[in-house]
C-alpha cells in the first residue's frame, strides 16, 4: 500500500516541505516536494490505525530537503537518510512522549536515532 499525505498547512518550497509538522509513521517515507510518500505493508484480510511515531520539523525554516527518508523501525527508533548533496538539520520528536532532539543528518549520509 503507498499513499501520498500532504500535510494541510504546509506550503511545498524547492527543497521540501516548508517549515511545519510532517509526521512519520511505522515504515518507509519519503518527502517530496508535494508530500509525504508512505509505503507500508499491510497482511491480506488485515487493518488498523497506526499511530504517530515521530515528529519532524525543520531547524532554520527553509525546508526539510526533498528525498529525506525516514524508517520508523519502532516506536522509538527512526533511521533518517539525507538525499546526496542537501543536508538536513532537523527537530525530531518523539510523538509518544514528547522527548525532542536536535539531529543534523550529512547530504548523502544516514543516521540512526533511538529515544
């Protein structure tokens, strides 16, 4: 299953979402300069409502880079991926606890972050 989720409020840039609250969910995301690209697998004859896992918005307010990838691998570890050549410096937040942390991610590079 793939959705795209525009997150009312944000307004695209260039470079990504403008600054604003993008929301991460269990699984593989990419920012576009649009939205939210979201893959999720989901078992046949299966559903539910997964939670928030994380929050992001960007430090300087020109945008999170398009091509970010976040996997949530649980409810407290996210993997962040900067695209090649853009990269990030964020606020990511824990959304089950509120818990914040100032990350810098290098264009091109991936880090791991665990609450």
């Amino acid at each position: 299953m793939a959705r795209t989720d525009v997150i009312p409020g944000s307004l695209p840039t260039a470079t990504g979402l403008a600054v604003g609250d993008v929301r991460w969910y269990a699984g593989r995301q990419v920012l576009t300069a649009s939205g939210i690209d979201y893959d999720a697998q989901v078992a046949a004859a299966t559903s539910r409502v997964e939670p928030v896992r994380f929050r992001l918005a960007d430090r300087h307010g020109d945008g999170a880079p398009a091509g970010l990838v976040a996997e949530v691998l649980d409810p407290a570890t996210v993997r962040l991926t900067a695209p090649a050549g853009h990269p990030a410096q964020l606020e990511l937040t824990r959304a089950r606890t509120g818990e914040t942390r100032e990350v810098t991610v290098p264009g091109g590079q991936s880090r791991q972050y665990a609450f």
